[in-house]
C-alpha cells in the first residue's frame, strides 16, 4: 500500500474500569481510528504528567488526587484541551445546584412551552422537616435524594415519601423534591459539544389520588415496581414509551445549549419529564456528568464528530504556534485495541 499522509489526533482517557466498558468499546475505537482519531488509555497508576503526548484529555475522574494530576499536567500542557474542567464537573455533584443551573438559563419562555424544576428543598436535621415542607409548600408525595450525586450507590437510592409519617424513617441531611406525574416516560437529552440527543425511557409509573391514600408510607425506589405485578408493567410500559411524544426537538436543543453554556460542560445529559397536569411544561430533574453514550444509536459517530471538532478547534486556536502538531503517520497502521 503506497504510504500516505493522515493527520492523526490522540485523545487520552481517564476512567473508571466500568466506565471502559461500557464507553470504549470496539466499534468507537474503530470508527474513531478510521477517522483520525486515537483513544489512548491514561494509566490512572503512573502521574500524568509521564504521560502523552495527547492533543485532549477526557475523564470522569474526581478527587483532590485526580485535581492536582490535572493541574499540573496542564501548567505544563496548556495546548491541550482537559474536557471538561474539574472545577465546572462538580457543579454537578450537587443536586441542588445541578439544578439552579436550570433557574439561571436565558431562554424566553413561549407561552405555548415552558420549563423549570420540581420544587424542591435541603433538609438538614430531622425536627426542622415539616416545617420546611410548610414553609416551602411541597405536596405529597415526595421523593428523597442525596444531595451528592458523585455516581456512588448511596447518591442513586431514593425514596418515594407518601406522608408525613414516612418523613419518619428519612435520614438528613437529605433533599426532598416534589414527585410530578408524568406519564410513566421521561426524556434523556445526551449532548456532546454540538451535538445533541434526545430518547425516551421508561420512568416511575404515576401515583394516583387513590394510591396515596391507600399507599405505606415510605418506598425505596427499587421497590417501586411492586405496586403492580412485573407482566403488568413490562407490557404497559412498553406502550407508555412507544406512545409518548417527544419534546418538540427545537426546544430541547435550545435548552441543551443554554445548559452547555451556563454549566461550562461539553459531555453530559438531563432528564426531563412533561408535568401530566400542565401539559406543554417540562422539569429538568437531573444532569450527569459523561453519562452512558454507548446506549445511544451511532454512538460512535456522535463521539467521534464531538472529538474532531474539540480537536479541530484546537487546532484553529493555536496556529500561530501548536505546541503539539498533529502527527502525520501511515494511516491504520495501529494494532493498539486500547
Ligand atoms: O452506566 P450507564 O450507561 O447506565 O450510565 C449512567 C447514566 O445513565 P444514563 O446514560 O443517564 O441512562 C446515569 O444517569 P442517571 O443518573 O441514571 O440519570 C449516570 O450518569 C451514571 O453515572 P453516575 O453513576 O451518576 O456517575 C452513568 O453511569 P457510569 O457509566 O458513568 O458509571
Ligand atoms: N421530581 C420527580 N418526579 C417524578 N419522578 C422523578 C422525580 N425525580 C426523579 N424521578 C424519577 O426517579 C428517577 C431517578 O431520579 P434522578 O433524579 O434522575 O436520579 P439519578 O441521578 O439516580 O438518575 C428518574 O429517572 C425518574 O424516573
Ligand atoms: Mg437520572
Ligand atoms: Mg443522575
């Protein structure tokens, strides 16, 4: 095969071995390759700084261990992209200011469409529980939350509270969000830089007036299920997902993009539901930081065109003197699987 020059770009990964998995599966790798680019593995046992070189780096790493590493690579580094930023991620680990970011976004609300977030309130010790639920005015059910939202198990386990007697067996500090009917189906927007994704997924099912009266008082979430039988749900829900209308695509990208802007952040989703009582109103109840990709179709070309332009981009900032020029080798010539 005659030789022939191909710039090729070199984007360092740091993550979690579950996160390899699932995210750096073959086909991106290849696909990637096949356009330019080379997913190298940061080897999270040696220092960063030993490491490269690379034209980005992406991660979903956190930690005062994993900031001095970024740091310091960096100040030596500057030419090369960190996507994103430690200090913008983990606005993220916060679900109370995950969700202020909604509050600050400049998108004029039509009248025929709007959004928001669930009225929510932090409960720091149990005695002052009620009275916040007063002076707040949240309506039953609640669901509770851990404030940190750090991928741990514990920031996933949530409780539906029925009453005020299941305000009982809650631990603070804890955040208690008002549970909205929304038809059993909510909405994943997955945005990479530019681009931008919406699916539907299966949610918790709604809880009637009549449920709420005959219901206990407090429901761990993996229990939710256990309100029908599994077949019930299965078959219903199914219907729920194939039957519920999307978002209008043009709002949902101008939220996406408000949210890119404000948060400083190029790879993350939000979940939103439609607020069954309203109709045209939307809550954004939960942003993830590098969510899971791989469960979107063509993931890899979403990832791949995201990585070309965070390159590309580079590329454009620093011609006046890149300090690390695109590497011109023989085109598919790596056996490297990363
Ligand atoms: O593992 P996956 O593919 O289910 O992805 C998880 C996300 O699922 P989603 O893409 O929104 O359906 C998941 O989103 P949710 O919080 O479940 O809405 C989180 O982003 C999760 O990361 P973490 O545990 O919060 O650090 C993500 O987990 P990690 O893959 O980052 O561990
Ligand atoms: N305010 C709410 N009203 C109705 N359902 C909710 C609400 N908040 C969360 N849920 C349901 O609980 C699920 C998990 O909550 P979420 O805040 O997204 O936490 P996680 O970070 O664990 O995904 C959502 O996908 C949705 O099904
Ligand atoms: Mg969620
Ligand atoms: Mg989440």
């Amino acid at each position: 095969m005659a030789e022939e020059n191909v710039i090729r770009y070199r984007i360092g990964y740091a993550l979690e071995q579950k996160k390899v998995q699932t995210f750096i599966q073959s086909s991106l790798i290849i696909h990637a390759r096949n356009r330019g680019i080379d997913l190298i593995p940061i080897d999270l046992g040696k220092p960063l700084i030993d490491q490269g070189p690379f034209h980005c780096i992406i991660h979903k790493l956190s930690g005062p261990k994993w900031r001095k590493q970024l740091q310091e690579f960096s100040s030596r580094n500057p030419d090369v992209i960190v996507v994103d930023p430690l200090d913008y991620v983990e606005r993220l680990h916060n679900r109370i200011s995950m969700l202020q970011v909604v509050n600050e976004l400049k998108i004029c609300q039509k009248s025929e469409i709007s959004f928001g977030i669930p009225k929510q309130i932090f409960v720091e010790n149990p005695a002052s529980f009620y009275d916040c639920i007063e002076t707040e005015g949240l309506k039953f059910p609640v669901i509770a939350k851990a404030l940190v939202a750090n991928g741990s198990v514990n920031s996933h386990q949530m409780f539906l509270v029925f009453n005020k007697e299941g305000l009982e067996g809650l631990k603070p500090p804890i955040i208690l969000q008002e549970f909205v009917n929304h038809g059993g189906v909510i909405f994943k927007v997955y945005v990479a830089g530019e681009h931008v994704k919406c699916v539907k997924r299966k949610s918790l099912p709604d809880i009637s007036e009549e449920t709420l009266d005959t219901s206990q008082n407090l429901l761990s979430f993996s229990q939710i299920s256990n309100l029908t039988s599994q077949d019930q749900i299965d078959e219903s829900v199914d219907r729920l997902i194939e039957e519920a209308e999307m978002p209008p695509m043009s709002f949902v990208t101008e939220i996406a993009n408000g949210l890119k802007q404000v948060l400083k952040l190029n790879l993350f989703n939000f979940d939103v539901i439609r607020d069954s009582s309203v109709g045209n109103r939307y809550l954004v109840i939960d942003i993830n930081y590098f969510p899971g990709y791989s469960k979107l179709p063509s993931y890899e070309t979403i990832l791949t065109d995201f990585f070309l332009d965070i390159v590309q981009q580079k590329k454009q900032r620093t011609s006046s003197g890149d300090h690390l020029p695109p590497y011109k080798v023989k085109p598919c010539c790596s056996d490297d699987k990363t």
